[in-house]
C-alpha cells in the first residue's frame, strides 16, 4: 500500500489571510493570529519554527 493508505482525516492547509476570515467579527486575544509555535511568546520555539505554517488564535466574541 502507498504511504498514507490508511489515513483517516484530511489536511487542509490554509494560508494567514485564509485562517484571519475565520476572526473576522470576534476580538484577537493576544498575541493574536500567529504562527503555532510562537503562541506562547514566554517559550522558546523549536528549532526551523519559522517554517512551519500551521496559524492559531483565541477570539473573543463581544456583545
């Protein structure tokens, strides 16, 4: 079988402009809309961070 037969779920990669529509009417929550690993600007990020395109963020939806 080929790599990757028995997968079971999808990846989609999106680019940050793709992920921010997700944001568009909640307030960003520090640091805002950044790239995975630095989330957590108190911690070091792994090693080749800057390559990884994985995008997260915490909103907060406002009355």
């Amino acid at each position: 079988m080929e790599d990757g037969a028995y997968a079971s779920v999808e990846l989609l990669l999106r680019s940050r402009t793709e992920v921010e529509r997700f944001f568009v009417d909640l307030d960003l929550v520090e640091p805002g809309l950044t790239q995975v690993p630095f989330g957590h600007p108190d911690t070091t990020p792994p090693p080749r961070s800057a390559r990884i395109g994985f995008y997260g963020g915490v909103g907060r939806k406002t009355a």
